[in-house]
C-alpha cells in the first residue's frame, strides 16, 4: 500500500470512538536514520483562538495503529499520553 492510498482514510481511536480526521489533513514526522514514521500529528479539531495562528496537533505514535480498513484507520491510544 502507498502513502497516497491513504490520504482519504479517516483516523479513529477505537478506545472511545474519537475521529481525528483524514490522514490527508495530518502531518507525518519520519525517523531520520531509518527512515520509518514515527508519529502523526492530527490538527486538533477544538475551535480555538489563537494568537500565534498556528493549529495545535495531537502526536499519534505510529505504533498505536491496529488496522488499515478501506476507509478508516484504526488507532488504539492513551489518553493521558496524547500530547
């Protein structure tokens, strides 16, 4: 599978059902030596001002990831260690 399949592909934690959008939308942070993803940063979807202008993001680890569907992504996180 290629990166770009996965574009349009929705990401959903199946602890609480909590849908952070398409990967599409999202920011992928690679391992500089190995080359692999480590994390994917998902722009949080809370209305927020802000003054700086730029987004907050919610760091997925992409070994949280438990299944690729045909249209979703399934991840299974920790809460208390979403940052």
């Amino acid at each position: 599978m290629r990166l770009s399949d996965l574009g349009e592909k929705e990401i959903i934690d199946i602890r609480d059902g909590s849908r952070y959008g398409d990967l599409y939308d999202a920011e992928l942070i690679f391992d500089e030596r190995t080359g692999k993803i480590k994390v994917i940063l998902v722009p949080e979807n809370k209305p927020r001002l802000s003054f700086t202008g730029l987004a907050d993001y919610i760091h997925i680890p992409w070994n949280s990831i438990k299944k690729f569907g045909e249209d979703i992504i399934i991840v299974e996180t920790d809460k208390a260690n979403l940052y």
